[in-house]
C-alpha cells in the first residue's frame, strides 16, 4: 500500500526502524496485550518505514492494509483545523464568545456546590467561555471519565462523553448548558469534551452537518476516501474489532467490527471524537501538517494559521505540569504546552524523551497516536484499537525507537 523509501536517502537507519516491528511483536503482539499494530514513520513527507502486525477481527481475520479504525480523539485534530478554516475566512475569531454562535451558553455558571445526591447550588457567573478556550481545553468544560468531582458525574448521567446515537447537536448543547463550569473559563486546563462543542460551532456557523464540512474542505481535497463518522455496509468488513484491558486477564471485546455501532450513521458527530479512518488516510492529513498545511496543491490552511495552532497558548508560557488538573488526557506533561488543538512539546529535556521543540502530537482512546516533528521532518501515525490509551506506554516507546534510527548520514 505504502511506497517505502530507502531510510538511508534521508538520513535514517533502515536496521534501527526495523527494531519498531520486533519490540511491537515481542511486547505486544505475542504477549496478547495489543490485537494488532499498524505503524508508518516518514521523513521530509516520505515514507520510511510501514509495519503491520496481528489480527484485524476476534475470528483471525489478518490485517489488512486498509483496515479501518476508530480513531477517537485524533477525530480532534481535524476539527481544529476544521474551525481555523472558518477563522482564516473571517466567519469567526478565536476571540469571540461562544454564546455569540452558541446562544444557550451565555448564562453559563461556575460549580459551587451540590451535585450527586443533591441538585447543583447556584453557580458562581462564569467569566465568557471564548472559542480560544475551546480549542486549548481551558473552557471549563470536562469529561466524565475523569471521575474526580460531581460534576464530572453530571457528564456520565447525560452520557455527554460518547453521545454518538443518543441526541443531536442541539439536544446535546442544551444538557452541557444545564451542568455547572469545573472552573471560571482561561483559569485552568482539563480534558474535555470542548472539541465537540467546537464541532457544533462549526455546524451552525457553515450550515452543514460536521461529516459534509469535513468531507467538502478537508477529506476530498485531501484525497482521504475511507474516513466519515461511519461505515458504509460496502467497507464495514474492513473495520477493526475493538477492545478493553482488563488487569491480569486477556482484552475483552468492545465493539465487534462485524456489527459495530459505527455501521449505522451518528445522530450526533462529536468533533471531539467520533470518526473512523484508515491509516492512508490519516497518513495524507499527518503529511499536511508536516508540510504547514498543504498537500499536493491542496492548500487546507495557511502556514501561519499553522503556527499559530502549535505554539504554546497556556497562561504565562507555563507547561501541562503547572496548568492540567485532569486525571487523565492524551498529553503528557512535563515539557509539554498544548496549542490550538494540540499538545505541543516546549522543553525536550523536561520530557524525559527524545523530542524536538516545536513537536506536536495527540492520540485516540484506541491507543492510536500520531505525531509531527516540524524539526528533523519526522511523522508518525500508530494504529491499534485498545481501549484506554493509558495502560502501555506505546507513544514513548514509539518515539524513541524512531529518533533511535535518526542518523544524518545521506546515501
């Protein structure tokens, strides 16, 4: 599927990246931990290296190349891009308050008190939710995943974390509008569920459902055929099953392929979360950001609106370890800011991993992961379907092995 470039043509160590496909298949595959692995690594926009392991399906279906996945939060990325589309055509700014597209945000307050076993106390009046804070995950917005406060339960009650079948966007705006803010908006970061209300923003702001914008303005010029909010009959066979860890025993099934809630279309098409794509295609969408937003002609957003998206946009230049309250996100922490849909790396060292400043990245609860290091013209998309992405700690064993094969030597 994938045209490999000799890694030595741009400075990588074939021998080095080969060692990605054997660690997977040692500590992953063989063990049962991981169903299957995809992983493609390219430099300056070519591919170097591609490895495909395991099974695709329960019933020892192989893998495939164009397997489909859930890609859970990587959905985030696009709809970033997404809405600074709408930003660079002046239909919006990231300073304008969300009530002004969102209406039935402006009387948002700010928890106080109450929840659980009793009704909310009167909230505290919130300081104006702004479409900036969206984007970076300060909006006072949450998950209820979390688990840490009554609020957060709020979430898990009205299923506000995966509300794919249950309610449209409207219905889905009205619930969130009724629970109390974790926080007064730009005071804090905590992963939450702001990118799917991002993703409503951009309905009512272009008049089209998110899969119809998605596919006008990024999927098609881009040539991403095999990534929408579900799958067609004809390419349902094509869908990776999905499982859940279970401590000291094997994955359990989650969600089959073969009948699997994504072959009936979404009532709600959660920006924060909800589509499905093959690795060729989220390749072509990595590839863009790599190239500061084109792609074969396909211009989707400017460089500058690029840039502005991967700097660091907490309070003060602070990183992830000094702002984030969440109990879990697809970021890690220390070294780590997060921009306008992205975590963003601000001091390599502070990691603990081999980085570049300047890096960014993000990942899906399937433990999917993909990361764009505009330095040494490294990308990397990682495909599996293990819910949640927090038990191994593929994304830095990943990295490493990659800038391991680094070599600078030219053929």
């Amino acid at each position: 599927m994938f045209d490999i470039t000799d890694p030595a043509q741009l400075g990588m160590d074939a021998a080095r990246l080969k060692r990605i496909d054997s660690f997977l298949k040692e500590h992953y595959i063989d063990s049962g931990k991981l169903p299957m692995t995809q992983v493609l690594v390219a430099r300056e926009g070519t591919p170097v290296h591609y490895g495909m392991q395991g099974r695709m399906r329960e019933d020892g279906t192989e893998m495939r190349d164009d397997a489909i996945f859930r890609l859970a939060s990587m959905t985030k990325a696009v709809t970033c891009i997404a809405f600074m589309q709408l930003v660079e055509r002046c239909a919006v700014a990231l300073e304008d308050p969300v009530s002004r597209v969102i209406p039935e945000f402006a009387k948002l307050g700010v928890y106080a008190g109450g929840g659980g076993a009793v009704p909310f106390a009167p909230t505290l009046p919130a300081h104006p939710m702004r479409f900036v804070d969206l984007m970076t995950h300060m909006s006072g917005l949450t998950y209820g995943f979390q688990n840490r406060t009554n609020v957060d339960a709020a979430y898990r009650q009205h299923n506000l974390d995966l509300a794919r079948g249950e309610m449209d966007g409207d219905e889905y705006v009205a619930k969130l509008a009724a629970i109390p803010l974790d926080f007064h908006p730009g005071e804090r970061w905590n992963y939450s569920v702001s990118h799917d209300v991002l993703g409503i923003a951009i309905e009512r702001l272009s008049g089209m459902k998110l899969g119809e914008y998605f596919e006008k303005h990024i999927f098609a010029p881009l040539g991403m055929t095999d990534t929408a909010f579900h799958v067609p009959q004809d390419k349902l066979d094509r869908l990776a099953d999905a499982w859940a860890y279970q401590p000291g025993g094997a994955p359990r099934m989650i969600d089959p392929g073969a009948s699997s809630r994504f072959a009936s279309p979404a009532k709600f098409q959660g920006g924060g979360g909800g589509l499905a794509g093959t690795m060729a295609d989220y390749q072509r969408f990595v590839t863009m950001l790599g190239n500061r937003g084109s792609l074969d002609g396909a211009r989707i957003v400017a460089p500058k609106t690029l840039a502005l998206m991967t700097a660091n946009h907490l309070p003060g230049g602070k990183d992830l370890s000094q702002m984030s309250e969440s109990l879990f996100s697809e970021a890690s922490n220390a070294g780590t800011g997060f921009g306008l849909g992205f975590a963003t790396v601000i001091d390599p060292a502070r990691t603990l991993m081999p980085a570049s400043k300047g890096e960014f990245y993000w990942g899906g609860a399937y433990s999917t992961a993909f990361f764009v290091d505009p330095v040494e013209a490294i990308t990397m998309v990682f495909m599996t379907q293990l819910y949640p992405s927090n038990i191994y700690p593929l994304r830095r064993q990943l990295k490493t092995l990659i800038y391991a094969a680094l070599d600078e030597s030219r053929a």
